[in-house]
C-alpha cells in the first residue's frame, strides 16, 4: 500500500500536506477538476496539468454507460484512455444515478436505472461499483453510497444514512478482495447524515470502525446554503480522523472553499469552474465575471490581470467576449482554462498561507478582493 | 516594401521556395489554414503554429460584420486580437458575401447585401474591401472580386470577370493610397474566367498591366471537378508571372493541392481540414477514414501512425471515437489538430521533395499510399 498522507504544518484547523499515491503526489488542499466523460471538457490534459491540478476526477456513472468500464480496461484502463498520468478519483455512480438515471429504483441490494443516454438498464451496488472502479483503475475509489435528498426530514436522513454505512462496509469487502488494485490504491467512506449533528456523528462513528484510507463528506452543497453547510463542517470536522485526507465533494464556489479548508478539508471537486467557464462565466481575484456582458465587447484588459493563464496572457476581453457571441470552440477552451488556473492558484494560495501561518490574513484580503468587485469600467 | 518572393529550386513546373512578408516568412509551396472569425475554430493559435502553418487566411465577411474591422482596429489590429504574430492573408468578401449574405445586389459600384447574423445592411466595394483589410492589418490584401457562379454560360463568365477586373484596378488603386498599409503590405490580383481558356488568358493579361504583388486564381474548387480544375491550370498557368506568388483559392482535398503544386501553384487554403475535423473525418497517410465508424470504438491505435501530432501521439481511435460520440469539444480539438498537422506534413513533404528534385516519386508514393486504403481492421 502506497497511499499515504503527510501532513506538514496546520494553521488553526486548517492543514497542509501531501497525499501519496501510486500515480504520484497530491498536495493539498487540492482541487480535482472534473472529467465527466473522460475528459476535462475544452481542455487538454497537459494544459490541465499547467494549470497546477495534481488530480483529476472520473465519474463512474458516465463511464460506466460510455465507453463502459470493461471497453476502458481493455485499452489499459483510465490514465492511458485518457492520457492522464497522475493520480484520479472516480466516484462511485452514486450522485448521478440519483440526479442523471431514469427509472431509478433502490434497495438494500443497490440501485437498478435507466441511461439517459440510450434507455438501457444497468444495476449498480458497492460490488458492482467497486468493480467499476478497478476497472477504470482509479488511485482513490469512493464507496458506494446514496446521496441523501435535500430537504429530508430526521428519519428519511437517517435511513439513508444507514444504508449508505451498509453500502459502505460492502464496498470495503468488495474493494479488499485481495486485488493488486486493492492492494495498490485507496478507499473512501463517504459520511451522510444531512443537516443533523447527531446523525453526522453517528455516520462518522460507523466508518471509523471500517479502516478507510481517508473520508469524504458527502450530501453537502445540494441546496443548503453555505451557512448550512459551514455549520455541518463545524460539528462534524472535530470527529474526523485527524491524520487521513478528509475530502468535501461537489465544493464548490471559492468561498465555499476558502471557508472549508479553514475547517480542516484536504480535497474539493466541483463542476463549477469549468461549466461555468463554457457559459461565460470567469472567477477572479475580484469575483465573477459574466463575459457576455455588453461591457467587455472594446475592452482590451484581460479577464484577470494578476492571472498568468494564457488566456489572460495573450488575449483581451473583448476577444473572448467575441469568441463567445460567435460560438467559437475557442471561447470554451479559453475560459475553462482561465477559471481552472484561478481555482488552483486559489489552492496555491491556501496552501502557502497554511505553510506560513498566515491564512487568516490571506482569507481577509481573499474577501477584500472580491469586495471591490470587478475592475472598474471604461 | 518588405514583400518578395524567393524562388530557391524547382521540378518541372513546380517550385519551392520562400515568401517574406513584414511578419515573417513563408515556406512555399504553403498551405493557409482558415481561421474565418478571428480564430482556427477549435485551436489555439500557438497549437496552429505547431502544425507547421506559416500564415493564416482571416474572411473579410465574417470579420466586418463581427467584431467589425473598426473594433479591431482599435484593438490594435487582427494579429493582436487573435494572438497570431505570423503573416495573416484576408481575403476580399467577395467570396462569402454570394454565398452566405442575404438579399445581395450587385452593381458596378460594388456588392450592397444582409448580414447573415442579424439581417443588417452593408455594402463592399473594392474601395471598401481594401479599407477593411487595412483596418484589420493583413499582410497579404486580396483584390475585391465576384466568384463567378458555377455553371455559368461563356457569356455570363466573361462579364463577370470584366467586373472584377475593373474591380481589380481599383483596388490597386485604394490599396495605394500612400498609407503606410500599403506600402509595406502586398496586394494580389485575382484571376477570372471560369473554365475557359481565352477568359482565363484575358484575365491574366488585364491583371499583368497592374503591378499586382501575386495573383491568385480564383473560381475553382466550386463543383467542376478536379479534372476540369487541373485542365483550366494546364492552360492558365504558363501565362502567369513566374516571379511572383501563385495562389489557388479554397483548394483542396490532399490530391487537389498534390496536383496543382505539380502544376506550380505556390500557396493554398481550403476549411476542409478544419470542418471535417469537426464532423469525424480524418486525413491520412493512407486517405480519408470516417471516424464516427463502429470498427474504430475498441482500436488501440492512433488515427495515423506516421503522425507526429499530438493527438496521434498520446489518444488511441478508441478514444477519439468515444470524445466524438459524447459530444466532448476535445473531439474536434484532436481531430482539428491531426488534419492540419496532416495537411502541414503533405506541404512539408512536398516542399523537400521539390528541393530535391524527386516530387515525381514523392507524388508516385502518395497515391500508392492512398491506394492501400486504411489500416487493416482489428
């Protein structure tokens, strides 16, 4: 077992350190971006690279239905797929198949559905997500859970959160089958429990007595607001293990981040800043940009001018406000670079004030920043 | 002015050499890709680059009517706005203007018509032409003409191209109006006259009196077939100047632009690679594969194993074939990559092959290769 976590200074609960893995380091906290389909959409995986990701994340959901997990393990497996050398983390198909699939149905023994690409019926269950999941040959598996509906009351919380507990000791039986890649690579538990102090901490209870190579916190960021959401961290961070990655998933929008790694996350995903990105959205130093905006069509300043992308290297707003109303490809491929490069610079950024003892004077001029709003117009 | 042909070694009537321009060189026999609004669809300009094109084509059409020629002019011209340093050739609008704008009439004065995007009026003369190629900041200016319509009886093609060259001598006139555009830029006439012979001998005696940089032929490569295109060079091209570049207009597919540089064509442009690029066809050493087949969805292989491109170099067929069936913009970012790496390495190969004084053998292996048709199915 390579997969490891040094943790090499912490600043309030926040931590910084390094993830170990077979495919290479993780430093953290890191950001993933997403790779729905096997592809970072509008973006090469080398410029993906240069944006400063260490990781990426596969969905196994998508995957799963096309090209299908056993196709991608015949051409050897994920990395290869999709020329990505470093570490991935697949998810387990559990969010989409609740929010994509049709025709979903669950019991104890799994969820069986319809694609929402072609009709066809598929079942997933911890086994068969496991299974998935080595086939792509993911360094972190997650295990199989159900993302619990938002709003749900106490006992609709609670039911799902033991299923999930059930699915997860499951998925470690299944991920330790004595596997190379079992042997080789890492497994997730994913704590549920909603909104609920109680439930949160019997969640947690239960996956310590499974021995996950590092936790995730799961059902956040689907409607609850950020208040919410930083109270659930609040109760639920102090009975994390304290040396194992512990992993916010689907967050979120920078200050969501920001506010979580202050509570003690290591890892983030989030479509945001690439969806956003194909629809015209930039993230700055002075906050969100919408490039459709009239305002952008003569202005010769780049999105963000303390951005070192290319995008904001070589070309103007009034540029890619073009590229965008002629729906070029190259206004997608810009702006997801553009927002990717903010997301890990942001990350740089938490990771050097943690190193420093610093963070709460960087999350202080984070806040100032954005205040100012975008540059002024001209 | 800067701008001069160097003609180093020719084979029969081909020939090979260099172009300087104010921005740079031009290694001939070259072909332009098309980067219609601003930007190579799906590329960044520095990737173009990579393929191996020395200069890109800019359509003054599309330019014109968005972003406009004054916003980017005030930008600070075409290369600054689309990130290209190199030689950029734009051509007149006469082209698209027939073939895409709405409700277009045509007098002696020029071409008033309806945009195609939001039904606005405009008008292009040959006067307006040169202004918008100067406003854009092009390298080479192209003589404001009509493309002649396909078929065409003798006498519609011989007063069209009686139109165009007068249009012809005033464009010379307004490209010289001493700016200093002018005097450092090149401006090429354009050779008219359909299929016929003495129209084609006419017209390039009308355009040899006006002290043209280059002439291009136009009015090819719009449905008379590559026997009637390489009949109409047979006979028109000993009448051209020999000093001075030769440019076929929108041609072609791989064994179009083999045929007219045997026939001493100089440089090319043609949106094949690019928008086939985008629909799933891919050029090759052994010809045209439809990459949207069945067989290619479990192939290992890379779409051309000869290529030294990145998307042969790092993605399997298998993986193109999933991007493309997803819908994922990386599809047509490999498959734009691939065609005008292809298309760059066809003129690279003939370029050395000339130098040498073997494009004979360099033409006998192309068409064998072709003849093979793809790789054998796995």
């Amino acid at each position: 077992m390579t997969f490891s976590m040094d943790i090499t200074e912490t600043d309030g609960n926040a931590r910084t350190g390094v993830i170990n893995t077979v495919r290479g380091e993780i430093r953290t906290p890191a950001f993933m971006p997403v790779g729905t389909a096997a592809t970072v959409k509008a973006m090469k995986p080398e410029t993906v690279c240069e944006t400063g990701a260490d990781i990426l994340l596969g969905n196994t959901y998508h995957l799963m239905l096309r090209p299908t997990a056993e196709r991608i393990a015949k051409l050897g497996g994920l990395h290869k797929f999709m020329n990505w050398s470093g570490p991935i983390l697949t998810d387990s198909g559990g969010f989409q198949v609740m929010s994509l699939a049709k025709l979903r149905k669950i019991t104890d023994e799994g969820v069986s559905f319809q694609s929402h690409i072609d009709g066809s019926k598929h079942m997933l269950s911890p086994e068969r997500s496991m299974e998935i999941q080595r086939l792509l040959g993911a360094n972190i598996v997650m295990a199989f859970d159900e993302c619990t509906p938002y709003p749900a009351t106490k006992k609709e919380t609670e039911d799902s959160m033991l299923l999930s507990m059930r699915w997860a000791k499951r998925s470690y039986d299944a991920f330790h089958d004595g596997s190379d890649h079992g042997e080789e690579n890492a497994l997730f538990g994913i704590v549920q429990g909603g909104v609920f102090e109680d439930l949160r901490h019997r969640s947690v209870s239960a996956l310590k007595e499974i021995d996950f190579d590092g936790l995730a916190i799961g059902g956040l960021a689907v409607g609850e607001g950020q208040d919410v959401m930083f109270e659930v961290l609040d109760f639920t961070m102090p009975e994390m293990p304290k040396n194992k990655p512990r992993y916010l998933m689907g967050v979120g929008k920078p200050d969501d981040i920001v506010g979580a790694v202050e509570r003690g996350i290591d890892m983030f995903d989030c479509v945001m800043p690439s969806r956003s990105g194909r629809t015209g959205q930039a993230f700055t130093r002075r906050g969100t940009v919408n490039m459709k905006n009239a305002r952008h069509i003569d202005d010769p300043r780049p999105i963000d001018a303390d951005c070192a992308c290319s995008a904001c290297q070589n070309y103007s707003r009034a540029y890619i406000s073009h590229l965008i109303r002629s729906g070029e490809i190259l206004g997608p491929m810009l702006m997801t670079e553009h927002n990717l490069t903010y997301y890990q610079d942001l990350m740089a950024g938490l990771r050097a004030a943690i190193s420093q003892k610093t963070l709460s004077n960087f999350v202080e001029k984070f806040h100032q920043q954005r205040a100012k709003g975008d540059i002024d117009e001209i």
